[in-house]
C-alpha cells in the first residue's frame, strides 16, 4: 500500500538520517512495516515535503485519509 503525506521535518530526509526518518514516520503515523519512502516534492520556503510511503498492510490497518498535515508552532503568524 502507499500512502502520501505531507512532512515537516526536512531535515530527517537526509540520507544520512534514513533510519530517524522511518522511525520518526512510524511514531506519528502508526505504520510499522514502511518498505520505502519516495520524495515527491519538497518546498522550502514551508519548510515541508510532500513523502509517498510504501509499506506492507495487516487486517488491523484502517485508511484513514490520502494526506497528513501537521501544523508547524510558529508565533510568526
């Protein structure tokens, strides 16, 4: 299954943070087998990226919807 969101933590898409990434993906959206992230787009002046993850589904898996935002806490609004 895939499923697209769209992330905040740009930093974590460093090769070299690969692991923080999966877990950090995990932790938030509760999928525990992710085979492989794709970087769709990345917009840096939001300082988020748009990720499809691939992963393996099990029967207690529940779609919930296609995108996840997460509001970034800036007091600069």
């Amino acid at each position: 299954s895939t499923k697209t969101i769209i992330y905040e933590k740009i930093d974590l898409i460093k090769p070299e943070n690969h692991a923080e990434l999966i877990n950090d993906l995990q932790q938030r959206t509760g999928i525990t087998k992710i085979r492989s992230i794709e970087i769709a787009e990345i917009d840096f002046l939001k300082d988020t990226c748009q990720l499809k993850i691939f992963f393996e589904t099990t029967d207690k898996m529940v779609n919930h919807t296609n995108y996840v935002a997460h509001k970034k806490d800036d007091d600069d609004d």
